[in-house]
C-alpha cells in the first residue's frame, strides 16, 4: 500500500477527515472529531490503528510487520511496518476496523449525525 491508496481508502470511509493536528508530516484520519488512523506522509514508513487490545496482541504474534503502536498507547494501538509483507486487503480490513471501533464508540448523537452524513 502506499500513500495514496491509503488516503484514498480512509477517504472513502463516511465521514472521514484528514488533519495535520501534529504537524504537516503527520497525516491523521478522523470521524466525528476522534483518530482512527495516522501516517507519516514523508516517509509513509508505518500506519497506526486502532485495534481491539486482545486482537492487538495476537496480531503482533502473527505478523513481524505489526507491533505496539508507535508514539500511541501500546493497549490499543498498533503500528504496521508498510514494507508489503501484508496484502493491501488485510491492511484496509485494519483501517476499516480501526475506524468501526471508533464509530462505536461514539455517542447516540454523534453516530445518528454520521449516519445522516
């Protein structure tokens, strides 16, 4: 995957927004205000996402590409190495749940907003 394919991805996903909060390297992808993805758009090295703590761990064990989220909480986040040593498919199903875990936890207000989107 590369950076577009990753922007164009995360864009598809309703009510996406793309900001540079930590700088202009820096790449996050919001809904409703909350991060569910970030990148580095110089290097586009690694993403971070989202990730249920228990299926963070067993994913590290599985994949030497995917480790304890970088700069983020080591619970709940997991950076992934883009050296192409994961499918594009497996790397969008970790976007896509990233972003599904955030949206779940959104309030009853803010998920009926996002639907009306």
């Amino acid at each position: 995957m590369d950076l577009d394919l990753f922007v164009q991805y995360c864009e598809s996903l309703k009510g996406t927004t793309l900001e540079n909060p930590f700088g202009d390297n820096t790449l996050v992808c919001k809904v409703m205000g909350k991060m569910y993805a970030l990148a580095d758009v110089d290097s586009f090295e690694s993403i971070n996402v989202k990730c249920d703590p228990e299926k963070a761990i067993e994913l590290r064990e599985q994949y030497p590409a995917v480790i304890p989220g970088y700069h983020m909480s080591k619970k709940h986040w997991n950076t992934i190495i883009m050296d192409n040593s994961i499918p594009n498919s497996q790397v969008k199903q970790w976007i896509l749940d990233s972003y599904n875990l955030v949206v779940n936890k959104l309030t009853k207000k803010d998920r009926a907003e996002l639907e009306n989107l």
